[in-house]
C-alpha cells in the first residue's frame, strides 16, 4: 500500500506584527532581529479569532486542491501543542468542516516536529490500518504562551495552520517514505512551556486534603528557552535526520528539488542546507513574513510553494521539523 499528499492548504491571523512594533513593547530592533533570525514579521491571533478556526480554513482549502469532499475523510491528525480545548481539538475540527460521518480524530503533541509526527502516523494508518484519506492539519498559537516580555523569546514566534490531505494509493504511485524521528527527553531543560509538577499545581496536598477553597487552578509557564543550545541541538541533528531519512528512501542529496525545513531562524535552515550541500535555490523559506509557527511551519511555507508554483508535481522534498521535547525528524515526500 502507498500513499501521497493530494492537497494542501493555509490560514492565518489577520493581526500582523512587525518588529518595528515590537521595538515599542521590549528592548529590540528590526536589525537585530532580522540579523539573528531571519524573521520580519509574524502573524497573532487577536479579538474572536481561534486557533479551530484557522485551521479549518487551511483544512478547508487543502480538500478542496485534493478535491476530496468531508464525507471522504476517515481520520483527522491535528497536530498542535496549543490546542483550543486541553481535551483535543481534532473533533473541533471535524465538526467545522461538517464531516457527517464521525470520522476518527485526535491531537498529536509533538510541538515543532508535530507536522512530521503527523506525516508518519498517517502514513502508518494508510499502510496498516486501512485508511483512505488522512486530514493532517499542523496548527499552533504560540503568543497564548510567549512572555511578552522577554526579547530572547517574544520575537521569534508566530500563529498560522497548515494542513494537506494524504490519501491511500498503489506503491508504484508512493510519495511519502524515508521516515527518520527521534527525541531526547533530556533537552527538555532546553526548551519548555511546562506545568510544575509539585503542591501548587495539584489540587490535593500530601495529606489528601483538598488545598484551599476555591482550589487553586493549574497554569502552565510561558515559554522558557535556552536559544544557544536550541540552536546547536537543530544545526547538528537536522542534516543527520535527513541523511538518514535518504539513505533509508535510498536516495542521494542531489535528488532533492527542495529542502523545506521547520522555518524557526534562518541561520539554522542556512547551516543545514550548507552542511548538506544543498544550494540555497533549492532551499523553501517564508520565515521572514510569519515567524516560527511551530507545528504550522512546514505545511504554510509548502502551501504557499505549491500553489506559487514554486514546487511542481513529481518533486522531491526533504522535510525536517525539531524542537521541544526535544524532538527531531524528517520525511522525504513526493509532491
Ligand atoms: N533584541 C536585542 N538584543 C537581544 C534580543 C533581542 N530581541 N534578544 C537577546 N538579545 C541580546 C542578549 O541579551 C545578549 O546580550 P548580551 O551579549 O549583552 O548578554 C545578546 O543579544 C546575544 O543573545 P543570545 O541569546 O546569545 O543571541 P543568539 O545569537 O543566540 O540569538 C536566538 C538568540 C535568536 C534566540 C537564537 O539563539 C535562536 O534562534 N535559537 C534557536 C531557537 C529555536 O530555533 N527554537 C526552535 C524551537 S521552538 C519550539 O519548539 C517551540
């Protein structure tokens, strides 16, 4: 059994912020920024707006390419590390696109390397499991959880959703293989957003009494990042995943058309593609108008090459997400 990407597609906030705002709000600049990162502006969700409702505008529009009707649709991978409802927010989802058929859905946490996750797992499903049409949807909104107030932080993220449509086909037609992911519990020091696990967050202390009335309700800290040692983990593990994923697709670096990395500074993406040889007309990058959008970065900048024209079909991609956890994969994919 094979399987490929059909369809993809994209949404964003409508409130853009440059770096020249946020020169107003911490002590930064536009060149600073752009000379360590890359990045120019990024998109936030303001006012009414949810992260649901974003990416189901992106869900949207990619089974529209895919021309594949809801109804079509047997699972729904939506992966996020800043869902709507802490329950899951596939099943939102499905109901947004109005799929009558209850399809399976649930959340993949997986932070920046959530797309790749989502890749695999559907692939997985399609292989073994029967499945026709998986919806994978990569959406996050990391200003819910950026301290405003830090510059080493606040600067880097943004919100968006990407998602594609993967569907079961012959093996001749296969477009999606040379999986390679890891993680390193370790790193966890490096890179969190987490909930501390003592007293104050649980609401029975040791004793077994309930602590306090109305009892205290657990909150989760806001990004907490090591940049240095982000930035060391991701230029030496990111070509190492993707070597590896070749060599298991059994291809050579030089049959990739296009390297499309998790967009989160583009000194990294630049390390990488130089560690890999790859030149930088073969290199995707849309870092500088959105930020790093976590889970959503590799389906936005893929949407917007395909439907620019930049990636034509029979193209070979070379796909790697890394961050939190720490986790670091790649996928090599067919478009
Ligand atoms: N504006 C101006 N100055 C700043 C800013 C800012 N926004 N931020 C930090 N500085 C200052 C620091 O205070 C420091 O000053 P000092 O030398 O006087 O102490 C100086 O600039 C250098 O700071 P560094 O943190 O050493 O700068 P660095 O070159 O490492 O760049 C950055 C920081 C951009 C965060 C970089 O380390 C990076 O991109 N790391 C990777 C982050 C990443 O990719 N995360 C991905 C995963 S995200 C996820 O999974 C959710």
């Amino acid at each position: 059994q094979g399987c490929k990407l059909v369809g993809c597609g994209s949404a964003l906030p409508s409130l853009q912020i440059t770096n020249e705002d946020l020169s107003k709000v911490v002590d930064t600049s536009d060149e600073w920024i752009y000379a360590r990162t890359g990045i120019r502006k990024r998109r936030v969700l303001s006012g009414e707006e949810s992260l649901t409702t974003i990416a189901g505008e992106a869900a949207k529009k990619a089974l529209e390419m895919a021309k594949v009707h809801p109804d079509d649709i047997d699972l729904i991978l939506m992966c996020t590390s800043t869902p709507d409802d802490l329950f899951g927010s596939a099943p939102q989802i499905q109901q947004q696109l109005g799929c009558t058929k209850n399809p399976w859905c649930y959340d993949i946490t997986a932070a920046c390397s959530g797309f790749v996750s989502g890749l695999l797992s559907a692939a997985c499903h399609i292989r073994g499991g029967g499945f026709q049409n998986v919806l994978v949807i990569g959406a996050d909104a990391l200003s819910r959880y950026v301290d405003w107030t830090d510059r080493g932080t606040c600067i880097l993220f943004g919100d968006a959703a990407g998602a594609v449509v993967v569907q079961a086909c012959n093996i001749e037609e296969d477009g999606l293989f040379g999986f390679d992911v890891h993680s390193d519990g370790s790193g966890v020091r490096h890179l969190n957003a987490g909930i501390k696990v003592d007293e104050s967050n649980n609401a029975f202390d040791s004793n077994g009494s309930l602590r306090g009335f109305p009892p205290k309700k657990s909150s989760y800290s806001c990004i907490q990042m090591k940049g240095k040692e982000v930035f060391r983990f991701a230029v030496r593990c990111v070509p190492q995943t993707i070597e590896s994923a070749l060599e298991k697709a059994g291809l050579p670096v030089s049959s990739i058309d296009w390297l499309l990395l998790h967009q989160a500074n583009q000194r990294i993406i630049d390390a990488a593609a130089t560690r890999l040889e790859i030149p930088s007309e073969k290199v995707i990058s849309n870092l500088a108008d959105y930020g790093n959008t976590s889970a959503a970065s590799i389906p936005l900048a893929l949407d917007e090459a395909v439907r620019s024209g930049m990636v034509k079909p029979g193209q070979t991609i070379a796909a790697a997400g890394f961050g939190a956890g720490l986790t670091w994969g790649s996928a090599i994919v067919r478009w």
